[in-house]
C-alpha cells in the first residue's frame, strides 16, 4: 500500500495543510501511525478509506490506484473507534452484513464469519444485539466485520481507547493472533504508546500533518529522528549536546559518538535517553563501561504501579525509572542523594537537521 507525497489542504480545516505525505507499508504487515491530537492521523486515516478525496496524490494499492475509488471498492475493511454496529442486527448479522457488497456467497460468508468468531471468542454470542454486549464485544464485533469481507487492509481507529484498562490486553492479544493468522495488513491510528509497541511492526509519527518519521516501532521509541518525537514519545532527558572530535558534550559528560550511529551535523544537536534506561541505586557497583553520576532527588512522581524521579546532577536534571520498593520502604525520598548510572550505548544523539523523510 502506498500514499503519494503531495500536499492537500484538509477539508474543512483552514490553515491545515496535509502533507507531504509519502508511505510505503508492506504486504502483511501491522503499521501504526502515532501523532499529538491534531496532526492528521484521522484525516490520513480518512483519506486511506475514500471518506476524504485528496486534491492531489494517489493511493495505490497492490498496483492498483484507488484514489478515486468509492469506499466500498478500495478493498479496506475500517473498524472505528466507537464500533458503529446495527444496533438492530445481531451479532451475526452485523459480521456478515457486507459480504454482498463483496460477491462473497452466503454459504462462504457464512462459514468465514463463523471462523472469524471463533478465533475472537464471540461464538457464544452470535445471536446477541448490541445492546446485550460489553465494550469489549463490541469492539471484536466490530474488528470481525471488517475481516468478514476479506479485506486487503484493515483501518483500525483507536480501536481499544475506548476500553476499560481490564479489556484491552484481551483485545491486543486477539489483534495479534488476527494478524498473525490472515496475514492481512493492519493500518492502525493510536496515541496508545503500549498498543503501538505490542502489535505494530512498523509505525511512523506525524505532526502538523507531515510524516516525521517512519520505521521499525522500537526504533522511533529508541532512536527518535527529531527532538519533538523524542519528547513525544517520552524521552524525558534531552539534553542540548555539541560534538567535536568524535565526542559529545552534554550535562557535564563527554560520551564518544559510536562509529555506526548517526552523525551530527554542525557540532551541535541533542543527546537523549530514556527514564528506564537510568538505574537508581544509594550505592553499589557500576556495570564495567557504565557512566556514574552522583546527585540528589528533588522530585518523585508516581505513574501507576511504577515510580520515578528527579535528580539534579550538578547543573543537570536527570528523569529516571525507580525500583518501587525503593520508595514504598522509604528508602529513596526527595533530598536523598543517589548514584545513576547508564551504559554510554543507550545514549541517543539526534542531529540539529533531521534526515529527510
């Protein structure tokens, strides 16, 4: 599947311009797009379903050019946010319901839509209507009706935002197996850093309706091209950073740039690195090779179940992950001195001019 690189103002929004865009997403694969409220995933979403005809551009799938084509030619199944079932069909009913429109017969569409419900648990409640379905049935519902047709591609909008926490580890692990079993390509929208790590192979981020970034899912997450998906994607220490003579200078520290990473440009840039990658300790041994900083918390911050803190480091401040028994034993409170330490590796260095996309 592929998005031309064109520009196009966005219906309906002035000032908002989209693009350039260009995407490329393999045969088979499950690609995320990841971007702040705002920045056109929806709308990209949109354009890749007919709902939104470009001005400019093509869509292309499999060789064919679809730009032009209706929504229910383009041979993508699209699964919303908020399901949008029949409220008067059942489940059953709301599976098979576009299979006319694909010249699948009764009896194939029938069968097909009885294995995709055994695959997502909803063989039990084939007969059910909407009304009489959890947040979760809903939403696998729905995701089967969109495979119901077999679909070259699947647009998946937020598809578990709207579940309770409790529903959606059920639900990604049902994507997954999906996935993994048709081998159809799943096209999803998402602000959900989990979901996009858990099912995407492939993802990209855009912001103010460009494409910033595309590549591996664990790379944009740990080895951000730009200082905004650094900061996007929760990088909290980025430090301004200059470079010379293969080294890069930033909190106090010089680090050798390795050989195979990317190089800055004009001696100056960012250096950043990820909470989790800090480990906290009030003594102890350093890993060999390891930088070992001393300093003292100023600030802890509870996210959920984990904890982290914030540690001033000469004229530094450092975000990192914490142990929660460290705090919940009161052994790590603001104003006690620590030493963090973090493997040089880790270290993320991001060019003042990010490569072209």
């Amino acid at each position: 599947m592929q998005r031309d690189r064109h520009p196009r103002p966005a219906a309906g929004l002035p000032g908002f311009t989209f693009g350039p865009i260009s995407l490329h997403v393999e045969a088979g694969s499950f690609f995320a797009i990841m971007g702040p409220t705002g920045s056109g995933k929806t709308l990209l979403l949109e354009s890749l379903a007919g709902l939104v005809r470009p001005r400019q551009g093509r869509i292309v799938l499999d060789g064919r050019d679809i730009t032009t084509a209706p929504p229910e030619q383009r041979g993508m199944g699209l699964v919303y946010q908020d399901n949008a079932l029949f409220p008067h069909m059942t489940v059953l009913e709301n599976i098979t319901y576009g299979q006319r429109y694909h010249g699948i017969t009764a009896a194939d569409g029938q069968r097909h839509a009885l294995e995709l419900a055994e695959m997502l648990r909803l063989t039990p409640l084939l007969g059910r209507k909407p009304a009489g379905l959890s947040g979760g049935e809903k939403q696998r519902t729905a995701i089967a009706r969109a495979l119901a047709s077999n679909p070259g591609v699947v647009l998946l909008d937020e598809p578990l935002s709207s579940l309770d926490p409790q529903f959606r580890e059920g639900l990604r692990a049902s994507l997954k197996a999906l996935h993994r079993a048709t081998k159809t390509v799943f096209f999803m929208v998402t602000h959900d850093f989990t979901d996009a790590l858990t099912l995407a192979d492939q993802a990209a981020v855009i912001h103010a309706g460009r494409i910033e970034q595309v590549g591996r899912t664990a790379d944009i997450f740990r080895k951000p091209a730009t200082t905004f998906i650094a900061t996007f994607v929760g990088m909290e220490n980025i430090f301004p950073a200059t470079y010379a003579d293969g080294h890069c200078r930033f909190a106090g520290l010089s680090l050798p740039v390795p050989p195979d990473g990317p190089r800055p440009d004009a001696g100056r840039g960012d250096a950043a690195l990820r909470p989790e990658d800090i480990a906290v300790g009030l003594n102890g041994d350093v890993p060999s090779g390891w930088m070992a900083l001393t300093g003292d918390v100023t600030a802890l911050d509870r996210r959920g179940f984990a904890w982290t803190a914030k540690v001033r480091c000469g004229q530094a401040q450092f975000v990192a992950s914490l142990e929660h028994r460290l705090v919940l034993e009161g052994a790590i409170r603001e104003g006690t001195p620590v030493r963090l330490a973090f493997n040089p590796a880790d270290v993320h260095y991001i060019p003042a001019t990010p490569p072209a996309v």
